[in-house]
C-alpha cells in the first residue's frame, strides 16, 4: 500500500487532494465528495452525479426488459412442450 503524499491540514480543518488523484478519480473543483470513517481511517470518496445514478437505472430497467422478455419465450415453450399444468 502506498503511503500517499503528506499534506496540511488548514485552521478551517481543509486539505488539498493531490492533483494526480484528483484526475484520477475525476474530482474537479466544485465536485462534491463523501467523507466518512472506515475501519478507523477518513476515506473521502466522488460523489455519485445524479445523471450517473439515473444512467445506473435505465440500464438496470433494460436488463429488467431484456429478462422479463427471456423468461416469457421459456415460459411459452415450456407450455408447448409440457401442455397445460393441472391446477393446484
């Protein structure tokens, strides 16, 4: 593991991420960021934009789509095949 490059803390409690992370992780001025404590370390992450959840979402409802449409062609040649299933 690296051990990162050292910086200071400012009065306000501010720290400059380093630029090379910052291009990295695609961090830009004004970006919002999470910050929270892991397994006793401060662990500062990108937010996820809002555009990028709705993204996550219309391809999650795609692939929702695409299976739905998947098990209804099985569930048709399984009633091919097998015929009508007695009632229960």
């Amino acid at each position: 593991m690296s051990k990162g490059e050292r910086r200071k803390v400012g009065k306000r409690g501010q720290v400059t991420i380093p630029k090379e992370l910052r291009e990295r992780f695609g961090i830009e001025g004004g970006d919002d960021v999470l910050i929270h404590e892991e397994a006793g370390k401060i662990v500062i992450e990108r937010s996820i934009t809002r555009e990028e959840l709705a993204e996550g979402y219309r391809q999650r409802a795609q692939r929702t789509r695409e299976l739905t449409d998947e098990l209804a062609g099985v569930s048709t040649e399984a009633n091919a095949d097998l015929g009508d299933v007695p009632e229960w």
